[in-house]
C-alpha cells in the first residue's frame, strides 16, 4: 500500500526519490488513531485528537521536496502534530527539532516516538512562532500549520544558504519558499495552494 502511495505521489509530480523512499518506508498507519488505519495509505489529511490533523501525504512529500534534505542537515519542524513528517524527516536522515504547542499532542507524540524508535534531536512544548534560537541556526525549517502571517525569528534562524517552507495565509494558504540568500537577503517563491490547520499565537 505504501509503494502504491508513493507511485501516486510520483503522478501528482513529486519526483525527489529519497522522498518517495521515504513514504515507501514510514507506516503512517501507526500514526493514525485506529479507526482511521484502514485509509492511511489514501493520500488524504484526517483527525488526529485536539481538533488537528495528520498532513495529507502529497503535502509531507512536497513540503519534504522543496526543504531539499541532505544526510545530517539540522531541522526545525514547527507543529509536530502526529510526528508523521517528522518521521519522514528522519527517514531523509536529518536532526530534527520539533515543537507542538497543544500539550495532549506533544505528551501523546513523544511518547509514540520512544515507543517506536523515532529519535528526533528534540521534541519541545512550546510556540513555534518564536522558532528554537538556542538551536539556531538551521539547515531548513518547516512549518506545518498555516501561518497569517511570516513569523520574523523564523526568517533570523535560517542558515546563509538555508530554506523556510511555510504555508502563509488564513483560510487557504499559499505555499511559500524563502532562501536565505545572505545576512538580509531572501528570495521568496510562491508554491501554490493549501489547506492547512491554523498556526495558532497564544497558548489555550
Ligand atoms: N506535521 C504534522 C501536522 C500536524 S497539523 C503531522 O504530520 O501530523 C499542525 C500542528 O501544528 C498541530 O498539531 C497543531 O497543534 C500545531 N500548532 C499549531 N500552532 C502551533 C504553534 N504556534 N507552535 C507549534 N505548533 C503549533
């Protein structure tokens, strides 16, 4: 099922193969509350507790593509939700740095990726908006809820060299690509749209 996933992904354009791998490899039926494990190989978002959900699998595959991971890159996810993307980054052999700001979801999540083997660098409850600046900086960073607005420590803790891969915008949002290019110059590119659960500002 998870090869027959991957060859989906393939159609619908993704063509980086250690991504593909990657979904060929992590079972993202264990990531899902049972009683949805019989559709977690159709590349849809679903449920997760705590009213969020689980990334549809082209989103992880894309988002996956466009942070370009290399063995040993150092990155920060921002909303750890199930840890289905950030089982993904591991995959691609990366040091990740997690952060979940819902309490039930990060306890549940840290507890799943001790049980399985997962060994994120860092699983934080905490707001992503403020990024992890005693880790900073990073290879790449991604940010798995949709953002109103491009939060500025993000932007300050990329690596020279170093990729943001954000969805911005409320309803739906407009995938968006930063290069940090030097000290103060970005290019920016736009990826086309999605519908996320929204990057939330204060804790309740
Ligand atoms: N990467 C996840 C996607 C989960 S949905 C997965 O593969 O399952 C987005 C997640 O972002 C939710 O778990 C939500 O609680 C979390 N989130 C929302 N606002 C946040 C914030 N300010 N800081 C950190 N996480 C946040």
């Amino acid at each position: 099922m998870r090869n027959k996933l991957a060859d989906i992904l393939s159609e619908k354009g993704i063509v980086d193969n250690a991504v593909l791998e990657a979904i060929r490899a992590v079972p993202r039926h264990l990531f899902l509350d049972s009683s949805f494990e019989d559709h977690a190989y159709q590349d849809k978002a679903f449920p997760i507790g705590a009213d969020q959900t689980i990334s549809q699998p082209y989103t992880v595959a894309f988002q996956s593509e466009l942070l370009q991971v290399r063995p040993n890159h150092k990155i920060l996810e921002i909303g750890t939700g199930s840890g289905y993307q950030t089982a993904v980054l591991l995959k691609l052999k990366a040091r990740v740095y997690t952060i979940e700001r819902q309490l039930e979801l990060f306890k549940k999540t840290n507890l799943f990726f001790k049980k399985m083997g997962y060994r994120p660098k860092k699983v934080i409850f905490g707001d992503g908006y403020k990024g992890l600046p005693e880790e900073a900086p990073f290879d790449s960073i991604i940010v798995t809820a949709g953002a109103p607005f491009v939060p500025n420590p993000l932007l300050a803790q990329l690596k020279v060299g170093g990729r943001l891969v954000i969805p911005v915008g409320t309803d739906e949002q407009v995938m968006t690509l930063f290069v940090r290019k030097s000290a103060k110059e970005f290019e920016k590119k736009e990826l086309g749209s999605f519908r996320f659960v929204p990057l939330l500002e204060d804790k309740n």
